[in-house]
C-alpha cells in the first residue's frame, strides 16, 4: 500500500489493547471461563477504511453487486483468511442482516497488528467494522446494540466497541469503566502461534482464582492465570518474558503469544525497543482511557 492510497482513504482506528490481569474464577456449565480482567486500550492498532456500495446493480457499478444483494467484502483479502471466515466481513455482514440494510461495502485494511498474539486485533476489527458501517450506513443502532451484536462475534468484541479502559467480568461482557493512569508500554510478540481454546481447555490451567474489587487492582497483586501454562510450553515467550523483565515490570497478555512491559516514560521504552532482537516483532504505544475509534466516530457525527 502506497503513501499516497493511504492519506486518500478515510481511516478508522482499530487499537489494540493489553490484558493488564487476567484471573479465572471458575467455569460455567456451557464450558465457558468466568474471568476478571483489565482492558488496558492503546493508542496503536490496525486501520480500516470503508467504501460504501449500493444494493442496486447499474451497468457502471455491476462489480460490487451480486444480484440484488449488497457486497460486502475486503478490498484485498487477508492472506491466509478467506473472506467468509474474516471477522471483518462477518460483522459487517451481521449488521446489514440484524438492520435489513440494503447497502454493501468494500473494506480496506491497514495490518500492523501481529495476528493471534492476544492483543485483541480480530476483535477490534469486528468492533470498528460495526461502529464506523453503523454510522456510515445510518442504521442507528446503540452502543448497546452494537456490543450484544459484537459479543455473538467474540467475547473481546463489546469492550471494543464500548472503547474505554475497563474492567471486565462473567465471560468479558460485564465492563465496568476503569481509567488507569497513561503509562506507555512495550508490546513484543514472538513468532509463534497460541491457540486460545487449547489453553482454555488445558487440565493444567488454574480456575480458581478468588474474585476483587476493580477497585482494589494493583498491578502487583494481580496476575495473568495463563501464564505459566502457556510460559512451560512455549518457550519462546519464556524468553521473551524474562529477557523483559530486566528493563521493568512484564507480563503476557490474554493467552499470548504477545507480552508488554510497562514505562512511565515513552522514551526509555523506546530505548529498550531498540535493544530488542529482531526475531520478536514490537512497538511501543502509550495507554489511553478513551479508545481512538470513539474519537474518531465523535468528528464523524
């Protein structure tokens, strides 16, 4: 993608974030985790841009068309992610079915977030195809709405969409709002692929952490409860982990394989970056308590 194509589009934020705790309460009797969590977002993410389209076919416009039905699909497919399996194209297409829109879209992505490394980047691509095509196709559904549509999608989808630091319990919909004070972070990812459900359903993972109090969160005194499972079988993010905590305070976010490090100050964690090998893949954003896309979506309005 050329400089050029970039600045003509009209790009919307898909940031990441960071668990900054992860505890596992217990489990459910439909096999899903309660949780406690801390949703820390990030000023840094992917970006998407959309092209609406028409449902009417016309001799100028017979593309974008099939049949009568509207398109909805990726200006270039995400390698290795058919179309019909890309959480971009199936929020966009389960909003133009929750809201009979008769209008399509082709969407474009900007990638820069490592894909499967727990930093939410499917998530929050599902989420910000639901707010900006809410708000591009006018079909005027609440945040509310967009969050139980987002969850059908993924347990990570409402938090995004929501677009605040939060809290998080029950299976990651309950979100209470929890600014945090704005510290930068280092976000390093190395080249190995976690499955979530293996790590969910691993005998070895803890599932009996007591509960807190959002209130009470320190940093200190929490923990990511995946973390020693997926440290003892991956050991790369073993040496991730402990190359970083040399320089400050780390741990692995949501199931990995990506991990952070915290900084008060944006350029020591530059500094680190640059010591950083270049087999693990980093960048260092700051932590805001208001998501970039809500930004975004208020000039929108």
């Amino acid at each position: 993608m050329n400089s050029s194509e970039t600045k003509q589009k009209d790009w919307w934020p898909s940031p990441a974030k960071l668990n900054l705790f992860l505890h596992i309460l217990g489990r459910y009797d439909n096999g899903y985790h309660q949780l406690q969590s801390l949703f820390q977002m990030l000023d840094y993410g992917d970006e998407l841009a959309f092209d609406v389209t028409c449902s009417a076919a016309s001799d100028t416009d017979k593309e974008r068309t099939e049949g009568n039905a509207p398109t909805i699909r990726m200006d270039i497919p995400l390698k290795g992610v058919p179309d019909d399996d890309n959480l971009i194209i199936k929020a966009a297409r389960l909003l133009a079915q929750k809201t009979q829109c008769n209008k399509g879209a082709v969407i474009s992505l900007n990638k820069r977030l490592p894909m499967g490394g727990g930093i939410g980047g499917g998530s929050s691509n599902a989420a910000t195809t639901l707010v900006a095509l809410n708000h591009l196709w006018q079909t005027g559904l609440s945040e509310d709405e967009l969050s139980a549509l987002g969850l059908t999608l993924g347990a990570d989808v409402p938090i995004f969409v929501r677009g605040l630091t939060a809290f998080a319990a029950g299976v990651g919909e309950d979100i209470t709002p929890a600014p945090q004070q704005e510290h930068y972070f280092l976000v390093a990812t190395p080249n190995v692929h976690i499955s979530t459900a293996d790590v969910f359903t691993s005998p070895d993972l803890p599932r009996n952490t007591p509960a807190i109090r959002w209130e009470d969160y320190e940093f200190e005194k929490t923990r990511n409860d995946c973390q020693q499972l997926v440290v003892n079988r991956y050991p790369e993010v073993a040496k991730l982990l402990q190359w970083l905590v040399h320089y400050a305070p780390s741990r692995m976010t949501g199931t990995g394989a990506s991990v952070f490090a915290t900084f008060s100050d944006y350029t020591l964690a530059e500094q680190v970056r640059a010591k950083m090998p270049d087999t693990w893949q980093s960048f260092v954003a700051k932590g805001v308590n208001r998501s970039p896309l809500l930004d975004k979506l208020e000039q929108q309005r």
